[in-house]
C-alpha cells in the first residue's frame, strides 16, 4: 500500500460504490507495519468510504510480530469514530 496507495483508494471507492458488499479487509500480512502506519491507512480508506456514503465495515488484520499486532488495534480502534460506523 506504500508504494500503490492511489490505486489502492481507486479500488475502495469501486468497491464502494457498487453497494452490495458487507464490508472490506486489509492486511498486514508481515506484520511489520507500525500501528501508526495502520490506522493511518485505516483512516483514509474511511474517509473515501464515507466519501460515496457507503456504510460497510473496514476490517484490519495484523499478524502478530514484535508485538505490533495488540498495538495495531488500539491505535487503529480511535481513529474510527462509532458516529461514522
């Protein structure tokens, strides 16, 4: 996603528009992604979400490696306001 981010939110907001999809996932498949950098990707993957007003659910897996998978979910968690969710 560093290097493809554009295509990346291309793909989302596809995705989001057709409207048929229960929500959609991505991951960390290494596990070697600063929490920052997860709930950054997190929170801009929910703004083009919100930008087709698409209500679906944005799931994160992280594997676990240096212990970055229990700090990846607390810093992905706050940057998704239950408002918009």
């Amino acid at each position: 996603m560093q290097t493809q981010s554009k295509r990346v939110f291309h793909a989302v907001d596809f995705l989001a528009r057709l409207n048929l999809l229960f929500g959609i996932m991505f991951e960390d498949q290494r596990g070697k992604s600063l929490p920052k950098e997860c709930a950054t990707w997190a929170k801009f993957i929910c703004k083009v979400m919100d930008s087709v007003n698409w209500k679906g659910h944005l799931l994160v897996q992280v594997h676990e490696k240096f212990g970055y998978m229990d700090a990846t979910a607390l810093a992905v968690r706050p940057t998704i306001t239950p408002s918009k969710r």
